[in-house]
C-alpha cells in the first residue's frame, strides 16, 4: 500500500509533464507552460522551474513578451 499523498502525486506528475514539454521543445515561455498545463497550477509550475532553476536544470532567460524557460545542456 502506497503512503504516497495526493498532492505528492499530482506534482510529480507536473514535473513529469514539464520535464517532458522542455525536452521536446528545448524552451517555452511561462505564457506557453500555462496555457499547455493549466493556468491553475501556475504557482507550482513556478515553484519547479524555480527549484531546477537553483539545482543548475533550467534557467530562466527575460525575453520582450516575459520569461522563457530554457533547457541547460
């Protein structure tokens, strides 16, 4: 049996999600990740971009229409 919590599992599959959306594009913007996962979950995707941001996995670049999120190598 999984002690596993709801909330823990619908993050991990943001990340999975995000993960996978950044690999096959390489880059997108806050603008595009919100309307392709929900803008209701804004505040999460936010909190893993910042977190992979700070472990060296993303990097945020300002760009005239916002932010884009970028793959590093």
């Amino acid at each position: 049996m999984s002690m596993e919590r709801t909330g823990d599992r619908e993050h991990m599959a943001l990340e999975k999600t995000l993960g996978d959306l950044l690999r096959a594009r390489r880059a997108v913007t806050f603008d595009e990740i919100a309307s392709l996962l929900g803008g209701d979950c804004f505040a999460q995707i936010f909190l893993v971009v910042d977190r992979w941001s700070r472990a060296g996995i993303v990097r945020l670049v300002r760009d005239v229409t916002g932010y884009r999120v970028e793959v590093i190598n």
